[in-house]
C-alpha cells in the first residue's frame, strides 16, 4: 500500500504543550477509527510552524478525509516513491 508524507501547516506547532499535542493525537485516533483499517498513521514530526506525518493509504483521497473530518490541514500530501539511509550506502 501507498505511503505519503502530508505537511501540515500550523502555526506554532513547535511550542504546543503536550497536553494539547496529545488532544491532536486523540482527535487523529478518533478519525481513523472511523475510517476503517486502509489508512494507518505511522508518526509524525512537529518541527516549527508545521507537523509532517507519515502515513499508509491507498490514495489520497482517503488522507484528505481524515484531514476534513479531524479539522487538520493537509497543506501538501506526497507519494514517499522510497526510503534511503546508512543502509543505502552499503
């Protein structure tokens, strides 16, 4: 299945409190639960004014859902075509 990286733009993401972090966690929960099993979080990165998440879905289509339906930005979603690292250097 598809992995994308969506880029969300949020002002001052970078200086949430935990507890707020953990309210978008719970809030992204809730949505795919909803969604059924063909779209997965795998993490996410809160660097300054934006939080990058990784995810599985078998379209964008589906990203853009969950992004609607948890009030999240999805300013830019993108197909990760591969991944490289150290490992790639040997």
């Amino acid at each position: 299945m598809p992995k994308f990286i969506i880029e969300r733009k949020i002002p001052g993401a970078g200086k949430f409190s935990v507890e707020n972090l953990k309210a978008i966690s719970q809030k992204s929960k809730e949505v795919l639960c909803s969604l059924g099993s063909d779209i997965q979080w795998i993490h996410s990165y809160v660097a300054g004014d934006k939080i990058y998440c990784i995810y599985i879905a078998p379209n964008e289509d589906l990203i853009r859902e969950h992004a609607r339906q948890g009030g999240f930005p999805a300013d830019s979603i993108t197909e990760i075509s591969t991944m490289i690292d150290l490992q790639t250097a040997e």
